[in-house]
C-alpha cells in the first residue's frame, strides 16, 4: 500500500505536468450562424450554449443555427484557416498569441466580395460575436469562442 | 605427632619410608587389605587424573565454544553496520511525507503566483476589437460599434446597414 502510493504520488504529479503543459495548444472555434426567430426553435448547438443567455439577450432570436464552422487547435498562434458555408466565407488568420489569447484578423467573404473587416484580440475566456448582414427573416453571426 | 590418618595418607601416597614406614605397617591390623585399599586408591588416583585430563579437555571446548561465539558475534557485526549503510534515508513513510510536502509546497507557490498574475490580466479578460471596417462600396450606409458584456464575457461588433441577403444565403 505505502509502496504503490509511493508512486502514485509521482505519477500523478508528471500526469498534472504532462496536463498542464497541453493546455499550451487551444482550439479556436469559429462558426457562421444564422438566428432566427421561429415557432418551433431547434436546440442550440453546444458551441453557443455558453453564451445562449447573451445570444438571446442581444440580437432577440430565439433560434441559433450553425451553417459552417471550423476547429483549429493553435500550436504556434500563427496559423489561418477558413470557416465556410454555401455562400459566406469567414477567413481567420492568427497573427501571434499573447498571455490574453490570440490576435486574429478575420474577413467575412460572401462569395468572393469582402463584406467585413477586423482585427481583435481573442481572450481565452471571452468569445466575440460580430453581427453580419441581414439574410432572409434572420441575421448572419459571426462567432469565434476558444475552446 | 602425626594421627593415624595422617600416616595413613602419607602411606597411601607413598610418602612414608624408613622405620616410620616400617613402624606404621607393623601397626595395621590387616596389612594385605590395607595393601588391596592402598591398591585402589591408586587406581582411583589414576582415574582421577585421566577424569582431570578429561575435564581439562572439556573446558577446551568450553573455551573454544566460547571462542567461537565471540567470532560469530564480531562477523555479525560488520553485517548488521552493512545493513544500516545499504539503508537509505528514503524509508517509505518519509518518501511519502517528502512527496505530500512538495506538492503542497508546489500548489502554494501555483496559488501565488496564479494571484500575482490575475491582476495584470484584468484588463485584458475580455476579448478587445482593435479595429473594424466594411466595405463602403458594396455597403455605403454601414456603421460599426462595439461593446463589452461583462457579466456575459462576451464582444459584441455590432453592425449596421449591411446589404441585406436573400434568405438563400442561409444555406450550408
């Protein structure tokens, strides 16, 4: 007994080591909504249920669609991908990681035409939200949470 | 005046001679049973020697019993010293004690330094929108602002006047 916890405790402390030193590489989730207000509303997908409260608070829709996404685990804070749906592109390019989070530039494409621009900075514990153009009955969100 | 039993162990030890010797043998009573007695305690002086020698043998044995014991206790010793220096200090219990005392030692130190850190990061605990634009071309009207939740942690860029879309673009 004393023996086996006497390598448990060291165990233990490599397994907590070996933890905290994967928390280094994060996953950025970024994600084309569409809210809508609708009889019937669909749950909320599990990316947004964290900020549903807000979602709801804000924009006033009762159903929150995800129509593209992209999961892109940083290992260096300089990477870039894109988060498409049919019509709308959304392109994130990390350009480095700070003790807040991530410094991205992002660009809302329709198709190939530019709609929006910004730079932020993504902390690790506050998702942004960026309100896009009016599609239909509902409004194009932009969401980018750190996961 | 020697006693009779006195002259009687000199006899038998063949230490009587000349007349007192003569004089002494004149007076036993039964000179060939006191010959016969003086024969046996002769033989029994020469067992009594043999018996010593076996004795003095004995106690040779004691002693080298004795001696070997005392070699075993001094072999034994240099042993056990050896025992005590291939023992560590690193016992089980201390190790265990030793391991606890690190880790509370390393969470002390985590909670100082997670404190020390938090204030600095304050200001940066939500996400912060450096700059934002759209495209005057294709939505001239357009507007941006933005604005913090903190109760929420959430940043919100707030658009207005984007060119409306087709419910079409909705579509995956």
């Amino acid at each position: 007994m004393g023996r086996s916890l006497a390598f448990l405790i060291p165990f233990v402390s490599l397994i907590a080591g070996a933890v905290s030193a994967l928390q280094g590489a994060e996953t950025v989730w970024s994600g084309l909504v569409i809210a809508e207000n609708v009889a019937q509303p669909q749950p909320i997908p599990p990316e947004l249920t964290r900020i549903e409260g807000s979602l709801k608070k804000f924009f006033g829709y009762n159903q929150f669609q995800v129509i593209g996404q992209s999961q892109k685990t940083l290992k260096t804070g300089q990477e870039d991908w894109l988060a498409t749906s049919k019509f709308f592109g959304l392109h994130v390019d990390s350009q480095g990681e700070s003790a807040a989070g991530y410094v991205l530039s992002l660009k809302l494409y329709k198709e190939k035409e530019l709609l929006l621009e910004t730079d932020a900075k993504l902390s690790k514990r506050s998702p942004l939200v960026i309100k896009g153009p009016q599609v239909g009955s509902g409004q194009l969100l932009l969401v980018l949470v750190i996961q | 005046m020697k006693t009779f039993e006195e002259k009687w162990t000199a006899w038998l030890d063949g230490q009587l001679s000349g007349r007192e010797l003569s004089e002494f043998e004149a007076s036993l009573p039964d000179k060939a049973a006191a010959e016969a007695e003086k024969a046996g305690a002769r033989k029994l002086g020469a067992l009594l020697k043999r018996e010593l020698g076996v004795s003095a043998l004995t106690n040779e044995e004691f002693f080298s019993h004795q001696l070997r014991e005392r070699m075993m206790k001094e072999s034994r010793v240099p042993s056990a010293e050896r025992e005590a220096k291939a023992s560590t200090w690193w016992t089980i219990p201390r190790l265990l004690w030793t391991g606890t005392a690190s880790l509370a030692v390393f969470l002390i130190f985590t909670i100082f330094v997670i404190r020390d850190k938090n204030p600095a990061e304050e200001s940066q605990y939500l996400t912060q929108i450096l700059n934002a634009r759209v495209d005057p071309v294709v939505s001239p009207n357009a507007t941006v602002s933005m604005f913090e939740v903190k109760q929420d942690r959430v940043t919100v860029l707030w658009t207005e006047g984007l060119q409306s879309l087709p419910a079409d673009y909705a579509a995956k």
